[in-house]
C-alpha cells in the first residue's frame, strides 16, 4: 500500500484510542460501584441525632393531639349553687350575665356561651360575675390573653397577672387584678384549656382565695364526657 493511502492527519500527532463514554459496556467496572467505606462516626452520630429528633417530635405532636382530643367538646353550664355560692336569677343579674356574654364573645369565637351571676349568701358585696364557653382551641394559653385584654379594655388593665394550678381538668389558669370604680382593687382569674375558656371577676377578695374560688367553679361549670 503506497503512502498516499494514509490519512491526512499530522502522523506525529498521537491518536486518542480511549473508546467514548456510550461505548463502554455495561459490563465495565465501576469504581464507584465498588464497596463503600464504613460510615464515619460522626455521620453516624449526626444521623442518630436527627432521627431522635424526629421521633421526639412525633411522640410530642402525638401528646398534644391526644390532650385535644381528651379535652374537647365539653358542656358548660350554671347550676344553681356553686362553691357555696347561689346563682342569681333577678333580672339585673341576668341582665349583667348578657352583658358579660356579649363583651366577652366579642373577642373571641365560641360554639357555645354561658353568664351567671352569682351571690355569696355571707355578704352581698362579694358576688362573682362568672363567663365560660366552648370551643376548639388550639392556643388556649393564647385565646385566655384575649380574655384578659378585654378585661382590660372594659375596667382598666389586668395587673400582677400571673399563672396558678389549673386543677385536675389542666390547661392553663391565671389570675391578676384591676382597678374598680371606687379605687379599689377585684380579683380576675381565668382559664382555658383546649376546649373550653372561663373568666370570672371577685370583688373583694384576694387573687389566692379568687384563685382556689374559681378552680372550684370550674370543676362545678365544666364537665366532660
């Protein structure tokens, strides 16, 4: 064959044999397939972490829904005597107890509303104005500042507000002070839980007796199936 017959190509110029990407076969070994080195201690720490995170998360979503659903849809209601003390069905305390519905619902969506006045047969300047209602309340820490903050809107502001034992149907339960007409100060205590909210106003008397006052209201208002 004379030399005529070879290429043009510059015959000093090496040739590239290495055969393309899409024609190496399936076949080939792969580095990359090769067996992969153990998994460092710190990954494996990092990984531990995350997943404890993770099922710490799950465990307190599971908690905080089961406390939604043991708490929710309960009945609210004002028997006829509570703690010692008698319901009020004049007219004026009926009139007060709408009042006391309508200021309160204002601030905050109820299924469900009940107001009571109620009088303390040993002195009739110690009547409580009672308000309570139910509802589905994902915050119910929350939904009780709203409460409180319409307090303040109507009498002046809640002072000294501060959280005390909710009692055995939990939630939360707070208690504080606001000023009065006269210069004096009333008791206000509240509590909320996921399913329902009550506020209650205590002339003349201290937080720590309106406190334990208020939680033996609820146990009487409150009931769950």
């Amino acid at each position: 064959m004379s030399n005529d017959r070879i290429s043009a190509a510059d015959p000093g110029e090496p040739i590239d044999v290495t055969p393309p990407v899409w024609a190496a076969s399936p076949d080939d070994p792969d580095e990359d397939q090769g067996p992969r080195p153990p998994m460092s201690q710190r990954r494996r720490i990092v990984l531990a972490s995350v997943a404890a995170v993770g099922v710490a998360g799950l465990a307190a979503v599971g908690i905080w829904g089961g406390r939604i659903i043991s708490q929710q849809d309960p009945t609210m209601s004002t028997p006829a005597s509570v703690a010692g003390l008698q319901l009020n069905n004049s007219a004026d305390a009926a009139a007060t107890a709408e009042d006391l519905k309508a200021a309160f619902a204002a601030g905050i969506d109820l299924k469900k509303s009940v107001g009571a006045v109620y009088t303390d047969p040993a002195a009739t300047d110690r009547s409580v104005l009672f308000f309570g209602g139910t509802a589905l309340l994902w915050s119910p820490a929350k939904e009780l500042d709203t409460l409180f903050g319409l307090v303040g809107d109507e009498s002046g502001a809640v002072d000294g507000l501060h959280e005390v034992p909710a009692g055995d149907l939990g939630g939360v339960m707070k208690c504080g002070t606001t000023a009065v007409d006269d210069g004096s100060n009333m008791a206000v205590c509240g509590w909320a839980d996921h399913g329902a909210t009550g506020m209650a106003l205590f002339p003349s008397r201290p937080t720590e007796e309106a406190a334990g006052l208020m939680r033996e209201m609820r146990d009487a208002v409150q009931s769950r199936d």
